[in-house]
C-alpha cells in the first residue's frame, strides 16, 4: 500500500477547520469543521480524537459497520456535550468520511459532504453521498448537474456531527482489488476540482505525493476553503 495524505488553509479562509487521521494500514478519517470562534476546528478534533481513541487497537475483524457507526455517535454526543459546556461553541459541527480498510474489503462511515471515492480500473467512483442541500435538490430533479455545480449555497449541510443528538449515519462497505485507489477528502477539493481532474492525477504515472498534487490543484483553482485528502493506494 501507499498512502499520500495533505491538507491545506486554503487561499481565503483564516483557520483551517479541517481534520484528518491516517493509521496505517487500516484508518483513515477526513473530518471538516464549521462554527464560528474557532469552534470548527473544535469539533473536527472531537470527531478525529474518538476515532483514534475507540478504534486505533480494535481488532479489524470487529470493525464493522455498525462498529464504525457507534463511535460516529459516540462522537456527536461529545460534540454536543463540549457545546454544552461552552456557549461559545454553540452550534459547532463537522463532516465525518470514516474509511476502513480490512482484509480485501473495506468499511465506511458518512456524514457531511465531505467525500470517499474508489478509484479502478481507470474510473471513479463516489461511495458516498452528500448530505448537502444541494444534492437533495439534485436528487429530487429540482436542479440540473450543471446548476449543482454553480448552486450559491453549496455549505448548506442537511446533517452534521455534533447538530443534533438524533443523527443518522451512513455506512457500506466494498471490495478491495489489486490496484485499487481510494480517495477521502473534504469539499475543499472536490469544490475546486472536478471528478475527472481527481481522477487524471491519481492515474498519473509519477512518484510525486499525489495529496500533495490534488491540494496543489485545488489551490490554483482558487483554494475558497480548506482542503484535505488522503489517497490510499492497494
């Protein structure tokens, strides 16, 4: 396996709320906060912190969907506690794309729009789906693709970790064949670059970090937020 991971401020935002885990060879974690006073990156933290703390000696064969489930919860309620505790972080949340990576398959957990893609056999592929305002409208065939990619408030979250303490988790799983690519990343990224683009530098023949590359990108295009990938090569 090789594993090449990034992040980045960004060229407009002050603070990068974005954080990530990478725990060879199993866990990888991409979490992406928001809330005002810092408190995004508060509650990325909380979330990145659980997942390492509950599944970092765990053994793989019991990490499974309804496990990576539980410790996403498991993190919300600390979310809402720390809220709780502190005014000032009233309202904080953060995306979770929880990726787990087992004996020829893997195991995900979702929340947020932040993204885990499988990239085989020349094509990608999103495993997960946004809960986001604007894939709710594109699913429901009240926008088209072309207005999704121009939609004004594309941070509209429809869930979050650390919003409520009725939230729902998506997970699945996957086979992992030789060759494979996977890709968690927050919007940061695939906000700035499209899934083609994604797709081209990952397929590059070269040594350079591929993170590194995607970030790279991400910022000529514009950088509008902070970006964070993780490429994990079987």
């Amino acid at each position: 396996m090789i594993i090449t991971h990034a992040t980045d401020i960004g060229c407009v935002r002050t603070t990068n709320e974005d954080s990530y885990l990478c725990i060879e060879p199993h866990i990888y974690a991409v979490a992406d906060g928001m809330g005002g006073h810092a408190a995004g990156e508060i509650a990325s933290r909380i979330i990145i912190d659980t997942i390492k703390n509950r599944l970092e000696f765990v053994n793989p064969d019991d990490c499974t969907e309804e496990r990576l489930r539980s410790v996403v919860l498991e993190a919300n309620q600390a979310i809402l506690h720390a809220s709780q505790e502190n005014p000032t972080y009233n309202g904080m949340g953060s995306t979770i794309s929880l990726f787990y990576v087992h004996y020829g398959y893997a195991t995900w957990a979702q929340v947020g729009d932040s993204r885990i893609y499988l990239l085989r056999n020349g094509q990608i592929y999103q495993l997960t789906s946004d809960h986001s305002l604007v894939n709710e409208l594109l699913q429901k065939q009240k926008i088209t693709e072309e207005e999704a990619a121009n939609f004004p408030h594309k941070n509209i979250l429809t869930r979050a970790v650390g919003i409520s303490c009725n939230l729902l988790v998506d997970t699945g799983f996957c086979d992992i064949l030789e060759h494979d690519k996977f890709l968690i990343c927050s919007d940061g990224l695939t906000n700035m670059v499209t899934d083609e683009l994604i797709r081209d530098i990952c397929y590059e023949n070269t040594n350079e970090n591929k993170a590194n590359k995607l970030v790279k990108k991400a910022l000529e295009n514009g950088g509008k937020d902070n970006i964070t990938c993780i490429v994990v090569e079987i």
